[in-house]
C-alpha cells in the first residue's frame, strides 16, 4: 500500500460519481486540467483555503499506489509538493468516503485516528 491521499468533494459532486462510475473533479478541478489531491499533512490548510465554512463535504480517502502513472507531484503553495491527478478517478480507488464536521468555530474536524492527521 502506498501513502494515504485525499480529495476534498462536494456531496453533489460524490453523488455525480456514483452515478458516473468515476469522479472526474469539481469545477476548480475541471478548469485546472486536473483532481487536486492534498497528503494528511496538507489537508487542514487546503479545508480553511479553499472550502472555509462550506458545508455538506466529504473526505475520500485514496491509496496513492492505485493511481497509476496519471499522479503527479508538483509544486503549488509556498513551492510545496501537492499531488495533482492528471485523469479521472476510478472509484474502485477510493478507500473510504465519511462527512467533515466543523467544530463550534467553524474549524474542520478530521477522525484523526483513521486519517493520520495530529
């Protein structure tokens, strides 16, 4: 098994999957060419960036080895090293789907204990 990776998608967007038989991104993924992926160590930040007090998301979790040679690893904030899929996601890749609750302040709860995250 490789290393652990995430996407962050929208319930909606999940829903389109299933039905699709694939996930082949959100908006923002559509118009940069590829799936924004984050490790456990990057995810936190990408939730307060990009998905800040948005609701009703979910957190898939991949096993990088079963992505193939369409993951790459490229430079994105403060030049560090983020993994981008270059083709659509297969859903027999992903490992696990659970909702990301946010506390009273409205701060991303991840299950520490399955995702790896401190």
């Amino acid at each position: 098994m490789g290393e652990i990776l995430y996407k962050v998608a929208r319930a909606a967007e999940w829903d389109a999957a299933r039905k699709a038989g694939a996930f082949t991104g959100s908006a923002d993924d559509e118009r940069d060419g590829f799936i924004h992926l984050s490790r456990g160590t990057q995810l936190k930040a990408t939730l307060e960036k990009h998905f800040a007090e948005e609701e009703g998301l979910l957190l898939l979790a991949l096993d990088s080895e079963g992505l193939g040679p369409e993951l790459k690893w490229e430079a994105s904030r403060g030049r560090e090293l983020f993994p981008h899929l270059y083709g659509p996601l297969r859903l027999t890749s992903v490992r696990s789907v659970v909702p990301i609750r946010r506390d009273g302040d409205g701060r991303p709860i991840l299950p520490s204990d399955e995702f790896g995250n401190p």
